[in-house]
C-alpha cells in the first residue's frame, strides 16, 4: 500500500530525530500533503494508527496539513489557488499554466516530543 509505506518513511525518519533530541514519546506529528501528491488523507490516516502501534509514536496525534495545488499565471502575472487539481488552467483567465508552485508536498512539517524528567505540562 502506497500510504502506508510513505507512513512507515515518517515513522522512521520522526522516531530517529526524536530519538537524537532524547524523547521519550512523541505527542504529535504534523504532515504537509499537497493536493497533488497523490495520497488519501482517510488511507494515510488508517495507515498511520496502525504503523505506529509498539512504537514511540503510538497514541501520537497525525495531523494533516493539506496544502491546495496553486499555479503561476502569466496571463495575470498571479498566483492561483486551484479549486480542482485535474485542470492546469488559471481561474480567473482560463490561461493554461505548467508552473506549479504548491501541491506536490510531501513531507513532515514538525513533530511535538515529550522528554525523559519533563514533569512540565506545558
Ligand atoms: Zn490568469
């Protein structure tokens, strides 16, 4: 399953950056997920309760960041946010565009740790 294998990279690559910052759990992993990166937010969720049970991420709230796919338009010399991710073409003039700024993200945007002696409940 593609999503869980992109879940299983998240896992590995949080559990090693908390491991090297001492954590002794993480809280919360934040993921940015362009509109055109090609994943289902439902499957990656699914994917991630499972993935992440015996490890230091079990319990771990996965939030998902959905970033809109958003174009360059020349005719406007714009940014536009694209309503649907199937038509290239600028929403306001209708000028075909093949410079994608935003959408194809994939990629962990921060992760929230708890720390060994952090009696704190900030
Ligand atoms: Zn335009």
């Amino acid at each position: 399953v593609h999503e869980l294998s992109i879940v299983e990279s998240v896992i590995e690559a949080v559990t090693e950056a908390a491991e090297k910052a001492g954590a002794r759990k993480v809280t919360v992993v934040t993921l940015r997920v362009g509109a055109l990166a090609g994943v289902v937010e439902d499957a990656l969720r699914f994917s991630y309760d499972i993935a992440t049970e015996d490890t230091m991420l079990a319990g771990s709230q996965f939030v998902v960041h959905a970033l809109p796919a958003v174009i360059h338009c020349d005719a406007c010399n714009a940014d536009r946010e694209l309503s649907a991710t199937l038509n290239f073409s600028c929403p306001i003039c209708e000028t075909l565009s093949l410079q994608l700024l935003q959408g194809r993200e994939l990629e962990i945007e921060s992760f929230e740790i708890e720390v060994d002696g952090d009696d704190s409940n900030s």
